[in-house]
C-alpha cells in the first residue's frame, strides 16, 4: 500500500496543473451566494502560487467567507516564488515544504484603501498564526483529513490521475465541492454512477480547453500556438490541456434550465438499437420531444442536464453498459465492424453494416409531449 501511494505520488506531481484566473472566474462567479459564512478548502493549492487562493483572498470580504484554508503537499513542481515567505529554521528549501494557511479575515494592512494582492502578501509574510508546516500535504493524509472535515465548501483543481480517488473522499465526507476535471472522467465506474444518482452534476463551463501552468516543457507546436493565442507565453510552460469541464455538487440555475426540443420521433430518424430497447440520437439538439422510450445520446447532454426534464438510465458501452444490461454483438455482426467494440457497447444497423456510436448515455425524456 505504501508503495501504491508513492507511485500516485509521483504521479500526481507530473499532473499537476495551475488553473488561469480567467477560468476560476468564468465558472465561480455564479456560486457567490453559496460562499457566505462557509469554511472554503482548496487542498491541492500551493497558497503562494494557485489562482484559487488567490481568487478566495481577494474576495473574502465581497464573498462573506468565514475561513480560508489553502494546502500544498511536498515538493510540489509547480510552487512558484510570488508569494515566497521565509520558513525560519526549516532546513527545506521554503517551496519544497508542505504548508498551509488559514485566513480567517482579510484587511487594508497597507492602507491604501483596498483591499489588494500586497495585503494579502503582507499578512502571510507578518502574522505568524496563518500558517504552520504540515507533513506531507497530501489529501488523503490524517492532518489533511481533519481539516477537510472542517470545510463546508471545496474548491480545487485536483490532479487529473487521483480523481476517481479524490471524489470519492468527498463523498465519503459528504463534502459540497466544485473541482474541474478531465472529460474522460465521466466514463470511469467510480464516477458515473454519481450522475445516475443525482449526487454528482457538471458546472457552467463544460467541454473546453484550458491553459494551464504546468511542472514541464510545452514542445508541441500546435498546443504552443494555442497557448499563444491566449496571450500567454508557452516558453514558461503553458499547455494546452482539451476536453476540461467543472464538477459540483452544488444546486445551480443551469440545471434547472429547460432543453428546448423541436424534432419529433421517426423510426426512420432514429435507429434502434440491437442490444438494448433504445434508439439513438446523434446529436443532442435533435433528442426528440414526443418520444416515452429510453434513448442513447451524446456525452454533451451533461452540460444540459435537467433532472426535472430527464433521468439517466446508464452509460452505454464497456463494463457500465453490461451493468445496465446493454447485450453482447454476435459473431456475424461482430465481423463487420470496422474499429473497436467493446462488451456492452451499443450497436445498431445501417445499410447492412453494425455501426458502434462513440459514447451514449442513456436518458429518458420524464414529460414527453404529443404535439
């Protein structure tokens, strides 16, 4: 176990990413009525270097925060020396020490009639009761524990590689959060049956890519050109990381927002498939209004996602999808296909052929109309 937890780790260090404050802002701007007199933890947040503390520093007062407490774990890459204060004796070098801080109210400490960015440096730098050294910093620690039952609210960008790991904590603490995330993550066993169990929904922001400052070199040119175009140099390594959405657990406006839906069903439209009582539906803006059935459409429907207007039934492919009964694909058909398929992905036929649709969740539609 000991070595499993070094191995992730290491792992965790290669991923670590910090997240531009253009995006903390874009998405946390429509939680601020959630803040008030809340304990807010971003555990995976060097405090001298992460745009979240920053972000949370800066608006304490506007936001109405009780507490503020920012993390960072051992020998983390990506410590940077904006906010570098002095350890005392600690014989690490200051940026390879696990450390956090707690902020419990945020003052014109200069006075100069704002609250500002050399406030908040002042008060690290002067008042010996914000921070104290941890051991490892790591999340799953006991100390870090500890302080993660303290919060009302997380709020982080965790690495990519802990995910699975990193939800599942919150939810076993039975923590309100708002992390980002990978895509690719609504797939795994330990988080989709989350979205089926109205536990776990997507934020404001949803499918799209992030710069973020990373612990290694950014070599290819078409990420680089990206990085560019944000007005960022990649030399300093920006990358360009795709396919980024926002995890929460909090009750938001967008999740209450009715999907217009303007096509009607045809059998024609809308093939069935040959594994499971479902049809498919290849795009989300075609999901048609009158049909009662269970239908298969893209992974894009979490970014629409009402739970007055629909349920989800499952994920139709892999491990998931046999779990939700999705059949096997016979021989003969299996022979035809073109590409991979995998036990419990969905298929259906087209001009004779098995066509395997990339990644459907299953959803039926709760008040289906007749005209």
């Amino acid at each position: 176990m000991a070595n499993k937890n070094l191995n992730a780790a290491k792992t965790a260090k290669k991923d670590e990413f910090y997240t531009q404050m253009t995006d903390i802002e874009r998405e946390l701007q429509h939680y601020w009525p959630h803040f008030r007199d809340k304990v807010v933890l971003c555990n995976c947040d060097d405090p001298y270097e992460s745009n979240f503390f920053k972000y949370f520093a800066l608006r304490f007062n506007q936001l109405g925060l009780k507490k503020l407490i920012c993390t960072c774990y051992n020998g983390s890459p990506v410590q940077g020396n904006e906010l570098m204060i002095d350890f005392g004796d600690f014989s690490d070098e200051p940026k390879k020490v696990a450390h956090k801080v707690v902020i419990t109210e945020v003052k014109d400490l200069n006075g100069d009639g704002a609250v500002d960015l050399s406030d908040v440096q002042y008060l690290l730098q002067n008042d010996k009761n914000v921070i104290s050294i941890l051991k490892t910093g790591d999340f799953r620690d006991p100390e870090c524990i500890e302080l993660l039952k303290e919060a009302d609210i997380v709020v982080t960008n965790p690495p990519f590689s802990l995910f699975r790991e990193y939800i599942s904590q919150l939810m076993k603490y039975e923590k309100k959060f708002i992390v980002m995330g990978r895509m690719s993550a609504l797939h795994y066993s330990e988080i989709f049956p989350l979205f089926t169990q109205n536990k776990l929904w997507c934020g404001f922001n949803f499918n799209f890519s992030a710069v973020y400052k990373a612990p290694y070199e950014n070599t290819l040119e078409s990420n680089r050109k990206f990085v560019r175009s944000k007005g960022l140099n990649p030399d300093d390594n920006y990358i360009k990381v795709p396919a980024i959405c926002w995890y929460t657990n909090l009750d938001i406006s967008k999740r209450h927002e009715t999907l217009d839906l303007v096509c009607k069903y045809s059998p024609e439209e809308f093939p069935h498939y040959n594994n499971f009582d479902a049809i498919d539906v290849g795009k989300v803006q075609d999901i048609p209004y009158d049909y009662e059935g269970v239908m298969g459409v893209p992974d894009t429907i979490l970014g629409q996602f009402n739970p007055d207007q629909f349920e989800i039934i499952g994920l139709g492919s892999g491990t998931l999808g046999q779990s939700i009964g999705v059949g096997g694909i016979p021989k003969e058909h299996k022979r035809l296909m073109k590409g991979h398929s995998a036990a419990g992905d969905l298929y259906y036929m087209k001009n004779g052929l098995p066509k395997v649709p990339y990644s459907r969740i299953l959803i039926r539609n709760k008040k289906p109309r007749t005209i």
